[in-house]
C-alpha cells in the first residue's frame, strides 16, 4: 500500500517537532539557556489587494423601448 502526500507530510511534520524537542532537550541539559524576546518595532504586513467588480445587466426588448420612449422615467 503506498502512502498517500497528506500521510507523508504528516510523518514530516512529526519528525520535525521531535527534532526541534532533541534540540531544545540538547541545549538544556548543556546547561544553556533560551531567550525569547518579541520584537522593538511592530510587524507590518502588507497586502496589494485590488477588488474589480463587473456590473452585467439586460433589459428586455419591451422595457428598453418604454425607457426610450420615456427618458425621464428615472
């Protein structure tokens, strides 16, 4: 049976998080220590969105020749 790619990413994530744990397991029992800090300047995300929108209408033959006859009905 051949393992499927959400079966194989699932095996990867998994050895990456056991790895990462062997690391940090590493680095403390060498007696070292790990600093977390957040960033001075705040995290800017920028994002180029451009929205279009396509208004689509059809008027029947009988109401396009009421509003020719009648300009001013709107």
């Amino acid at each position: 049976m051949s393992e499927t790619g959400l079966m194989k990413a699932m095996k990867s994530a998994t050895l990456l998080r056991m790895s990462k744990r062997a690391a940090i397991g590493a680095v403390v029992l060498a007696g070292g220590c790990v600093n977390v800090t957040a960033p001075d300047k705040p995290i800017v995300i920028n994002l180029n969105i451009n929205i279009t929108q396509e208004v689509v209408y059809r008027l029947d033959g009988e109401a396009k020749t009421l509003i020719q006859q009648n300009p001013g009905i709107f």
